[in-house]
C-alpha cells in the first residue's frame, strides 16, 4: 500500500514498537508515569515553554488550549481556512461556549488588519476577544515566517490577548525555515503540536504553555475524559518522534519536491508551486481526479483531495522515492489507457 492521502497514516517505526513494549509505565492521572513526565519535559525543553501536556489528539490539544484560554461568552479570532474552524466539528462553541471571528487567511496567513479591526472595543453590546489563533505549518502547506508570527503577537499583547499556535508540523515548518523550532514559539503563549503525523507516533499530541496554563489544561483534560492512566506506552513512542523524527523530516520535504517536478512533467498536472513549502503537494488536473483516484485505488496506492477538485499527496516515514516513481508510472499508464 502506498498511502499519500495524509502523514497521520504513518505506522509507528520498529524502533518504537520496541521502545512501547518496554515501556517503564504509572498511572499518569497521578503524575507517577516516569515516561509520560520524561516526554512532557522534553516537550516542553525543545519549545521553549515552561511545561507540556499530552494528549490523544491534535484536536484535544487545539480544544484545551481555546478552553483554557478563554471563559464562555467571549470571542477568538482565527483564520477562515484554518483546521480550527474547518475541521474540529465546531468544538470551540459547543465545549468552551466561544464564538468564531473569521478572519482572511489567504495562503495561510492571518490578514494582520482585519485581526487589529476584529479585537473588540469595551462596549455593553460586545463579546470580549480573549484569544487569536495561527496555523504553522499551515493545511494549505505553506509556513508562515518569525516575522509574521512576531507581528500577530505583538498585536494580541497590545490588547492583553493570548495567542495560541496550532502548530500540528511545526517541526516541519522549522525545517523549512531552517531554525530551531523556538524561533517560532517564542511568539506564543501556547502551542499545540502533533506526535502522530511526520513525526510517526501511531497517537498523541503535545499542548505547551506556561506552568499554570497547563496546571488548567491537565484539569480540562481530565474533564473531557482524557486522563490517560498506563500512557507511558505512547509516550515511548513520543520520545523517539522528538529525539529522532524530528531529523529527517527534511527527507519528506525533498520527496515531496521530487514528488511535484514529476507530476509536472505530465501533461495535464499541475502543481500548486506556492503551497509547497512542507511535505504535501497539491495537485489539480485536467483529467477526472475521481476516476483516476478509482483506479490507483485498485493499484494499491492512496490519494486525499477534496471533491474532486485536487489531489493532496502527502509525503512521510513510509514514502520512498521508489513508491513516488511507481505512483508516477501508473499515472502515466492510466493516461494511455484511458
Ligand atoms: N489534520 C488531518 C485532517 O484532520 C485534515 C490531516 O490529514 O491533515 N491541526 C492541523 C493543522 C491538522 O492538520 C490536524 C489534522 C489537526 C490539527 C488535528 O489533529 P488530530 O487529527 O490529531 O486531531
């Protein structure tokens, strides 16, 4: 099987399976799972943060953070395009009460302007802004860079407003800039990122933040449901995503590189060249995306999109260039066929 359609798909490495099954384990929910506190800790060491919390999912993390952030009634500024918005089921207004103030994210960036306009004044009528949100790496594969997440900060602390990051592959967007990943959180109060996508957990993500801001985000954890006891199983696969995926990452971005100078070489493909700045590629086609999904479906290979109306081919762990050149070859040979 050869599965592009997200790095989410990636199966933990062998070193981790060996890693988890060795696993010196506690109950979390009582702070006394060694591996867990050693993940936790080096989580928050490698962000620049005072301390972490980890949890089953991106989602989680994103939810806690705009929960803990926030009190009910009050309003978050947040990209139309952003995961937040699109893709948590509406969480923010059904768990923490809030409401959406959307603003322009074209190319994955916050319109800087519109977030100033859409921080509300003290008046009776209004909800209060307590919270903006950014995306890095952003969905549409594209990383914002320091200078525009410094400005995004700097703004939300002119009106005493917190920030949070969903920063799911922010290691990858650290790589493509090419600096250490606390370049970039330094410019948040918290950041959420994820274990289970580049970085090959098989589950988890990390929420990093200040002491007493994860002290409140452990207790809505636990009042979601997500108080995790034996973790330290997934947290073993956690360390090695840290210590030893976050290294290679750029290997997916060259594949992905390789993967879009194939696709268009054939006519009839193009690659969105401007949103390439991570491991996925966006691809739109003159020819029916559906069909020719069909068909490499029965060739064993994977495609994600949306509709239709593009591909998304997503690079990771268990890509190879050699799989990129089998997927190329059946393309060209679907074409002929047709
Ligand atoms: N993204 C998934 C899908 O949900 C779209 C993917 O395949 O890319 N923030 C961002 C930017 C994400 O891309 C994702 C997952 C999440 C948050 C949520 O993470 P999980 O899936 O762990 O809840």
């Amino acid at each position: 099987m050869i599965d592009f359609r997200s790095d989410t798909v990636t199966k933990p490495t062998k070193e981790m399976r060996s890693a988890m099954a060795n696993a010196i384990v506690g109950d979390d929910v009582y702070g006394d799972d060694p591996t867990v506190n050693q993940l936790e800790e080096l989580a928050a060491k490698m962000t620049g943060k005072e301390a972490a919390l980890f949890v089953p999912s991106g989602t989680m993390g994103n939810q806690l953070a705009i929960m803990t952030h926030t009190s009910r009634g009050d309003e978050f500024i947040l990209g139309k395009n952003s995961h937040i918005k699109n893709y948590e089921v509406g969480a923010a207004a059904t768990l923490s009460g809030v409401s959406y103030h959307l603003v322009d994210d074209e190319n994955g960036l916050l319109d800087i302007e519109k977030v100033r306009k859409g921080i509300r004044g003290i008046d009776v009528h209004y909800p209060t802004t307590s919270l903006i949100c950014m995306e890095n790496a952003h969905g549409t594969g594209r990383v914002a860079p320091v200078s525009y997440m410094k400005e995004i900060y700097d703004l939300a602390k002119e009106y005493n407003i917190f920030v949070h990051t969903d920063g799911a592959r922010i290691f990858n967007a650290a790589v493509h800039l090419n600096i250490d990943v606390k370049e970039l959180t330094q410019y948040t109060d918290s950041l959420m990122f994820c274990l289970s996508k580049g970085l090959a957990s098989p589950i988890g993500s990390i929420l990093v933040g200040t002491k007493d801001f994860i002290h409140q985000a452990r207790r809505n954890r636990k009042m979601l449901g997500g108080g995790m006891r034996q973790v330290g199983i997934l947290a073993a696969a956690g360390l090695i995503s840290l210590q030893e995926m976050t290294k290679r990452l750029h290997i997916d971005h060259q594949n992905a590189q390789y993967l879009a100078s194939e696709l268009n070489k054939l006519k009839g493909f193009t690659v969105d060249m401007d949103h390439l700045d991570i491991n996925m590629v966006f691809v739109k086609s003159s020819y029916d995306l559906n069909r020719l999904k069909e068909y490499l479906m029965q060739k064993d290979i994977l495609l994600g999109g949306y509709k239709g109306e593009y591909m998304r081919l997503v690079c990771h762990n268990d890509i190879t260039k050699n799989d990129i050149d089998a997927f190329i070859q059946e393309i060209r040979y679907w074409i002929k066929e047709r």
